[in-house]
C-alpha cells in the first residue's frame, strides 16, 4: 500500500519536534538548520502567522526520478522516494528539475552527494510511521495510507469549513503526491508553489525521448538515401561526361595531352 | 612547412601572451586543487537554489553547440556529396573533437563526483534525457575520433588503418549526423522539465528544436571564424568561395530559427517583458539582436556576404549571440523562479577560461604539426584511374 504523510498546518504549533527527529533518525550532523539542506531535511516555519514544514512531497511520478542519469531516486511502491547515494555522479539535474526545489546538495564535501526526505523508507517498510508523524506532539503530521489520508483531509475540510481552505495541497500537484497538506492560509503565503501543473513534469520529456527509436530509423534511412543519391549523380555523370562549366577545378591532376 | 617559416614573425609581442598563458594555468592548477579538495562550495556560486551555472550553460551548452560545424559540414561532403567543401572538413572535424573533450573536461569539474562518469553505462534510466545526453556525448566523441583518426594515422604513415576508416566513412558520417541531431536537441530536452522555472521568454516545447537549428547556424559561424582565425595566424588565404555558401546557409538556418522563436514568444504571451524591458527582455533583445538580426540583415546582402571583413563581423556575431541564448536559458530564464542572481566565481570563470584557452592551444599546435588546413591527397587505392 502507497503510504505518506498529512500536514495540518492549523493545528502545527511549530515545536519544531518533527526537525530533531528527523535529525536523528537519520544520523544527519549538526544543529537543524533554518532552511532545509543536505543535512537537515525537514524544517517548520512560521508564516502568516501559522507553521509549515518544508519536506519532500514524495511525488506519484517523482520528476527527480525520472531526470536522475542513473536511476539513484526512485519511487517505491510504499511510498517514499529513495535515493541511492552509491550510483549518483552528482550531476544535480534533479535539483534543477524538481517542482518543489527539494533536493539538496553537500556543497561543502569532496566527496559530496544529495540530501533529502525519504520519508523513513526503512521505517515505513517495516510498517512503522516515519520518525516526524511520531514525534508530532500536535497531531498535525499524520501517517497513513494516501487514500485513508485524502479522505481524512476531506472530513476536516467538511466538518470545519471555515477553518480550512477547500484544498488538499498534493492531492493534484504536479500529478500528486504522498505527502499532502491542509491549511487555514493560502498555500502560496506559506511558502508552497502554486500554479504547478496537474499532470506530471516527466511526461513532457517522456513524449520526446520516446519517439527517438523512430527517429533514428526515418532519418538514418533519409540520410542514407540522401546519400546514395548524390553520389548516383556522380557515378552518372562519370560515365557520360558533360561540359562543366567549373573549367579549372576539374583538370587538376589530369594533365591535358 | 611554409607556414611554420612565417609563425614567429607574424607575433608581435610573443612575451605577453606566453606570460598570460602562463599565469591563467597556474591560476588553473590552484583552482583545481581547491575544487577537489574542498568541494563545489568553495570554488563556484552554486548554492542548492542555484545548482546549474556557467560550466553547464556555457561549457556543455556552448561547447557542445559550437561543435555543430563538424556534423554540419561532414553531412554536407560526405552524403550531400557537395565536394567542394572537402578544404574546411578537416578543420572542423577538429573544432568538434576538441570542442566535446572540452565538454567532458568541463564535466569533470562540475559533476560532483566525476570518477562515476561510468555509472551511465551500467545504471540505466531511458526516462531520462540526461541519460541521452551522456550517451551521445561518449558515442558521438567516438565517432569524432576516428574521424579525426586518418589525420594522425597519415603523419605517421599508418595507411591501412586509415583506409579502412575511409571505407566506412559513410555509416561513420551517418552515425555522427544521428548522435548530433539527437545530442544538440537533447540539451534543449534537458529544460522541457522545469515549465514552471524557466522565463516564458525561452520556455516552450520547441527547445529541442530551437537547440537543433540555432547550433547550425552557430556551428557554421564557427567555421568560418575559424578560416578567418587560421587565415591571420598562418596567412593564408580566405576561401571566400566556400564561406560565402556557407554563410548563406547560416542566414536561412538563423531566419527560420528567428522566426519559430518569435512565434512562440507570442504563443507564451511574453511580449510584455521585452516591451516592458525587464532584466529577462533586456537580455532577450541583447541575444536575439547578435543571434539572429545582425548575422541575418548582414549576411543576406550578397555585397557584404563576399566581403571578408563583414563576413567575419556576422559569423561573430551570430556565435555570440549563440552564446547569450544558452546562458539566457540556463542562468537568466532561471533565475526568477530561484528568487536569486547568479553571477558566477572568478575562479569558475577561470576553469572555464582556461579549458578554452587549451582547447585553443591545442587548436593551433594541431593545426601546425598536422595537415589541417593544407590540400591532403586523397587516398589515391580507393578509386584506381582504369575506370
């Protein structure tokens, strides 16, 4: 079953909890950071008066997953997008591609590679909640499947219909995601991408890149006809000579006799 | 070996320029002691919200574009059969070889872990157009290899190797025309994934085509900068009456490109930024007017076309303008979804310094102890005179 997270951000009161958990559950180094980095993966931060974590939003059809050369990140049917640090050459293009500007970088390190949320993937397939929902004083992140979540967020939405927005930010972003969030402030003030595209990024790339076996053949054929063809020209006018009109190119090293 | 009797008179001021050479590779060495050592942070403004700059958008971009003129002017002799242009081949085989090695040094610098370039051969992802662009960079610099092979296997009077390249010249020119088509299009791909990042002004589903064509008409720019380069350096003549088709290809290539972006820019209704003159217009118009205006109003006046010096300004121009656009798409167009300029390093500025500048000495070594530029015979086997 496709697991992910619930945030609340009406009911986040901003402990901070879920940070620190974070932290060491996945022995990153140091303090938590301000912003979210390759050593600290979730953030809470206050905005228009109200508390929202920065997190991966472990997409349906992940776009760092399909941009990454050698398929480091990939969704797992649990849920969580996982990253392989032993295959990654660092290109970063799923730093540049991904909607959501999660992935980040050990900019610091020689030898460096990519930090982000893998939503507890151990814990998670060992059926366990990931280490923020468990930490979460408040309740306001929730672990659970994704349908049980979706619906969860309706009923808050329903019965409180002044405390919410009418907006489940991840049920449609970006083609969906596992980590969704409710709110009592537009999304955009706190911080999240709007306007993001209902359908997932790596399709756009998905309809080139899956016509280049057709190319190949069509313009590997026309090439070559282009080819033969033009060098049938010369073989035909080889065997009957025509008065060219570019005299001095053609008696170069045939001497008049 | 007459050029080699008029080399040292020719220079000026020999002093200042070895003394330059020498301090940018120092500077070189030093700045890649410290990228190695201390990783990407210490040496370039890259930060997480600005993960691609100068090496990406004009090492690979432009390394890779201007490198265009070899696959260009290979598909013109070899399948179009245009013979006449067989001179400026050879030197622009060598603009492409050298232009993708210096791709891949470049590569070596910003990947963060370069010693894995290898992982795209054996971690498959076809999703991926980055996958697609690491494989046509490895094939097509193969293929630039053993097209470049017969120059250095005749100096050292390997024949047969060298005839059984020639032999295969066909399949080898196809493959290259194949690997570019899809290389030069593919660094367009790589941004059809951030709609929502990249300015309206470059974004469009076309990139992969306006990629394609605008590195042809910069690739052909680039060969006649070349004849014009070699031409002061060795004193040697212009072929005027191979540049000036040329150039004339370079204008139709430029026009349809010019015309295909400006219908976009309407279908994106991003005319209000360059009305507007904002940071993005600005340098849309400063790109469009080098890329696209200049070379093509100058070049399709059959006076200037024939004339060196206004030849040599549009081919220039039509190179810089190339070079704008791919930093426009990679740094400009990206840097409002980022909420942050990049400007780059000095010190990423001079890796890329001084790649080029070793791209360009090696350049002129190659052209010196090689036959490049002088009339090679052909390999007299492959067609016997008793026909």
């Amino acid at each position: 079953m496709s697991m992910g997270l619930l945030f609340d951000a009406t009911r986040c009161v901003g402990c901070g909890a879920c940070a620190s958990a974070c932290k060491e559950q996945n022995h990153l180094p140091g303090e938590v950071e301000e912003r979210t980095t390759a050593y600290t993966w979730t953030t809470v931060e206050e905005k228009e008066g109200a508390y929202v974590r920065h997190l991966c939003m472990h997409c349906l059809v992940p776009t760092c997953a399909s941009v990454c050369p050698v398929a480091a990140l990939k969704k797992t049917p649990e849920g969580p997008v996982v990253y392989d640090s032993e295959k990654c050459m660092g290109c970063r293009y799923c730093m540049m591609a991904c909607p959501f500007d999660v992935p980040k970088y050990q900019w610091d390190r020689a030898v460096p590679i990519v930090g982000k949320c893998i939503l507890c993937a151990g814990r998670v397939k060992e059926g366990k909640p990931t280490a923020c929902a468990e930490a979460c004083p408040a309740d306001a992140t929730l672990f659970g499947s994704r349908a049980d979540l979706i619906k969860e967020a309706k009923k808050r939405i329903r019965e409180n219909p002044g405390g919410y927005l009418d907006h489940i930010y991840g049920q449609t972003e970006a083609g969906g995601t596992s980590v969704m969030m409710i709110s009592n402030v537009p999304f955009e003030k706190l911080g999240l991408k709007k306007d993001l595209p209902g359908e997932p990024p790596a399709l756009r790339t998905w309809q080139v890149l899956s016509n280049i076996p057709d190319f190949v053949a069509v313009w590997g054929v026309f090439l070559y006809g282009v080819h033969w063809i033009t060098a049938r020209r010369d073989v035909v006018a080889q065997a009957h000579p025509r008065p060219r009109p570019e005299g001095p190119e053609a008696p170069k090293d045939r001497r008049p006799s | 070996m007459s050029t080699a009797a008029t080399q040292p008179a020719r220079r000026p001021w020999p002093g200042f320029w070895t003394a330059l050479f020498a301090v940018l590779f120092i500077a070189f060495c030093v700045v890649t002691v410290i990228r190695f050592t201390k990783g990407l942070g210490a040496v370039t403004n890259l930060s997480d919200r600005f993960p691609w700059g100068l090496w990406i958008g004009f090492d690979l971009l432009c390394g890779v574009g201007l490198a265009a003129g070899a696959f260009t002017l290979t598909a013109v002799v070899h399948l179009f059969n245009l013979r006449k242009f067989e001179p400026i081949v050879r030197p622009a085989i060598l603009t492409g070889f050298l232009g993708y090695i210096f791709v891949i040094m470049a590569l070596m610098f910003d990947l963060g872990q370069p010693w894995r370039i290898w992982h795209a051969l054996i971690y498959w992802n076809p999703h991926s157009v980055m996958f697609e662009v690491a494989w046509c960079v490895m094939l097509y610099t193969t293929v630039l290899t053993m097209e470049f092979a017969p120059v250095v296997l005749e100096r050292f009077g390997f024949h047969a190797p060298s005839r059984i390249i020639h032999g295969l010249i066909t399949p080898l020119v196809i493959a290259g025309v194949l690997l570019s088509t899809l290389h030069q299009s593919s660094l367009g791909s790589l941004y059809l994934i951030v709609p929502t990042k990249l300015h309206p002004l470059w974004y469009s589903q076309l990139l992969p085509l306006f990629f394609y064509i605008s590195a042809i008409g910069a690739g052909i720019g680039m060969v006649i900068l070349e004849s014009y380069m070699s031409k002061r350096a060795f004193g040697r003549h212009l072929e005027m009456e191979l540049l000036e088709p040329l150039a004339r290809a370079m204008v139709v290539a430029l026009g349809i490109y010019g015309l295909l972006r400006l219908q976009t820019i309407a279908r994106n209704h991003a005319f209000g930024d360059i009305g507007a003159l904002t940071y993005e217009g600005k340098m849309f118009l400063l790109e469009f007017a080098l890329g696209v205006v200049i070379p093509v109003v100058l070049l399709s006046f059959q006076k200037l076309r024939t004339n060196a010096s206004w030849l040599v300004t549009g081919a220039f121009s039509a190179v810089l303008g190339f070079v704008v656009n791919r930093l426009n798409v990679s740094v400009t167009g990206m840097e409002r979804a980022a909420g942050i300029r990049y400007i780059p390093s000095l010190m990423e500025i001079i890796v890329s310094v001084g790649l080029v500048g070793l791209g360009m000495a090696v350049f002129a070594l190659t052209v010196r102890y090689f036959p490049i530029f002088e009339p090679h015979p052909e390999p007299e086997p492959a067609d016997p005179e008793g026909a």
